[in-house]
C-alpha cells in the first residue's frame, strides 16, 4: 500500500508512507503518526467518493484531542487548508475539549450523541 494514494487513488502529494518511515512506538506498539494519519484522512476525504466520514474524522480528533490551529503546520500544504478550515468550524461552533462550557455543555458528556459518560468513538 506504500507509495499509493489516498481517496481517488490518483497522483497527489499526499501518498500512503512507508509504515516503517512514519511509525510511532508506544508502548511496544507501532501506529501510524497523527500528522500522517490525519493527512491520509483529509486527502481521502477530499478526493475520494464515499469518504466524507474521513473529514468527520478528522474533526473528531480535532475535537476530542484540543488539537490546535498550530496542528496544520506539521501537515502536508495539500491537506492543510481543509485542516485550518474544520479547526475554524469548530471554534464557531462546536466545543473542544477543555472547552465544554462554551456552548453550555456539561463535561463528559458526549457533544455529538447527547448521552452522559459516552465517547464519539464508542
């Protein structure tokens, strides 16, 4: 899958990497980098039919992590400008962590299925 792209499956500056270029090691576990993994999702998003979800994704792990405006810069000049504009919808509208009280949301509970003590990723 190294060197393929994402989405379409067309050329494009962003391509699937090398997992053993891009791996992160936690805990004896080897996983795709944030920066890699959210460029793979917004490319696809992006350019692939059927994989809005990608971008629902991302803004997900916008949210759930507080990933900052600052983030874009560690992404490809591709995927960055989609990642700047989820990031600015979020602030407009949708709390991020550490962020509950701004739309009067009490905290742990779930802002995208409105049930106490459940994650977006349940």
């Amino acid at each position: 899958m190294a060197g393929q792209y994402p989405g379409d499956g067309k050329p494009k500056p962003v391509a699937f990497p090398d997992p053993a270029t891009i791996a992160v090691d936690i805990s004896g576990v080897r996983y795709v980098g944030l920066p890699a993994l959210i460029e793979l999702k917004l490319a696809s998003g992006m350019t692939g039919k059927g994989r809005r979800k990608d971008i629902g994704d991302v803004q997900e792990l916008i949210r759930t992590l507080g990933l900052g405006e600052d983030f874009a810069q560690k992404l490809n000049p591709y995927v960055r400008g989609l990642y700047i504009e989820l990031w600015r919808e979020l602030q407009n509208g949708w709390p991020v962590a550490g962020k509950a009280a701004k739309r009067n949301v009490p905290a742990g509970r779930d802002r995208s299925r409105g049930r106490p003590g459940h994650s977006a990723f349940d």
